[in-house]
C-alpha cells in the first residue's frame, strides 16, 4: 500500500454560501410530490419514537409531541390526498392508524412522557 502523496490538495469544506445555493438548487429541482412523501415518512417514524417506539424506547417518550407528529401527518394526508392523489397516500394511512391507535391506549395508561409531559 502507497503513502498518500502530501501534495494531493485536500477538498475544501463548501463555504455557507455555496451550502445554500446547493440546497436552492436541490430544492428547486425536486418535485413538491416527493417532498410531501418523504415529510409524511419523516411524521411517522418521529411519531413512532415520540412514542417510544423507537430504538431509544421512554428515554425518548413524549406523548405531546407524538400527538402533534400524529395530527401533522394527518393534515398532510388529506392535503396530498387531493393534491397528488389517493394511490400516493395509501401507504400512510395503515400507519397513521395504528400509530393513533397507540397514542390512544398510552393517554389511557397515563405513566412516563403522558401527556402532561413535554414541550407542546
């Protein structure tokens, strides 16, 4: 195996400027479509971990927060629905319910991260 030869310029971290005109120019050229999608995905796995759901289990329990995941996501179905078309967000709504399910029976049960508990 070479040394890597020390002459070999290493690149440069992109300046905030150039950070932010990539991120413009991503955004620019992504459909609105895959965006929604992708922040419905994102709503679903923070509601599922607000939950406790999630790898880090209570440590991370916040009920209040899953509720407003929950009803974030729940708005953007109905907006996408008509949007972008029912077929699109099919795929979410067997998880809304389940995860308003369970929202539902840990409100009942009160105990770690209940809804008093939280920043709302």
């Amino acid at each position: 195996m070479t040394e890597p030869d020390a002459q070999t310029p290493q690149p440069e971290e992109p300046t905030a400027e150039e950070f932010a005109a990539a991120i413009v120019a991503r955004l620019g050229a992504t459909p609105v479509r895959d965006i929604a999608l992708q922040t419905m995905a994102t709503f679903v796995d923070v509601a599922g971990i607000r939950l406790g759901l999630g790898p880090e289990g209570d440590r991370v329990r916040d009920l209040a927060q899953a509720r407003q995941a929950i009803e974030m996501l729940r708005a953007m179905l109905s907006v996408a629905e008509s949007e972008i078309g029912a077929a699109q967000v099919r795929p979410f709504r067997e998880p809304l319910a389940q995860l308003q399910l369970a929202y539902a029976r840990m409100t009942e049960e009160g105990g770690p991260g209940g809804p008093a508990t939280g920043g709302g």
